[in-house]
C-alpha cells in the first residue's frame, strides 16, 4: 500500500519513510540553543527527498539540505523570520507555494539549474532579500512570487522565461551570461 509509512524521530525533525523515499514531517525546537538543522541525505537506506511544511514559523536560523533533495513543499520554511541563509541543493526542482514566505532575514538566494517550478509567493514578503539569481531551467513562477522583495537585484539569462517573468511583473533583471 502506497501510504504505508513509519515515522522517525532525528535531531528534533520528524521523518516519514515510505518504501523508497523519506519526506520530512515535523519539527519540534530544542528548548535552548543551537537553531540550525541539518537533513542527512538518508535515514537508513531510505533516501530523503522531500521537504514538506516542516518547518513553518519555527526559530531555525540556518538549513542544511542534501543533495536528495527534489521538492521543497509548499509553506516549508514560511515565517521562518530568523532564517539568514539557505543554500538549496543542486537537483532540486520544485519550490512549493509560499515555500520561504516572510522570511525576513534572508538576504541571497541562489537557485539551482535544476529548478523548473516556483510557486506562488515563494518568496513573498523576504523584505531584506539583495539578490536572487533565477535559471534558465525555471519554465514555472506563480503570482507574486517575489512580491514585497523591494531590495532585491535580480539576476537571470537574455530571452529565458524568467526575464519575460519578470518584465511582465515590471522588475527589470539583471542578465547574467
């Protein structure tokens, strides 16, 4: 059965293991101290790939993900306001809807080439974002995605969809060759 799963319990992040993939669940903070997390790329020998609305609202300040990673669910990291740097992995494909929404702190993102879809209001509301580079792999971006990111310098390719994206939504880009 497709939903058979058992949860797993790693450094306060909560995983499903389902036969041939782990997503994670839920987070519960430490009572004091250290606020990064780390995903391991597996639990077992079950490959982590997925991150789903995990981290929601939470106090973390830094993630770290492994490569396994494919999708980032939507609302995963939204209100996370002391979040200060992501370095996302470089299969990844899809950024869930509202995925890193108010996350206030954050200051560059740099979008790996692998990346098709960006959900709506991905990055809504990251009000101290500088920089955010977009690929030439990204076919996807739902509506207001950046809205609110005043600050923000952002870089893409001559002709790719992010520029027609962006240009559409009145930002001028930044090309990068």
């Amino acid at each position: 059965d497709e939903m058979d799963f058992r949860k797993v319990l790693r450094h306060h992040v909560t995983y499903n293991l389902f036969s041939d993939y782990a997503t994670t669940a839920s987070y519960t903070p430490p009572s004091h101290g250290e606020r990064k997390v780390v995903i391991p790329d597996n639990i077992g020998s079950i490959k982590v790939v997925n991150i789903d609305n995990t981290f929601l609202g939470s106090s973390i300040s830094e993630i770290s993900m492994p490569e396994t990673i494919r999708h980032i669910g939507k609302e995963a990291f939204m209100d996370c306001v002391q979040l200060t740097e992501i370095k996302l992995p470089s299969h990844l494909k899809f950024i869930g809807s509202r995925a890193f929404k108010n996350c206030r702190q954050l200051r560059r993102v740099e979008l790996p080439d692998s990346l098709m879809h960006l959900g709506k209001g991905a990055f809504a509301g990251c009000t101290n974002l500088q920089r955010i580079y977009i690929p030439e792999s990204v076919v996807q971006i739902g509506r207001n995605a950046f809205l609110g990111c005043d600050k923000c310098e952002f870089v893409c390719k001559k002709d790719s969809y992010a520029e027609q994206y962006l240009t559409q939504t009145g930002i001028t880009p930044i090309f990068r060759d």
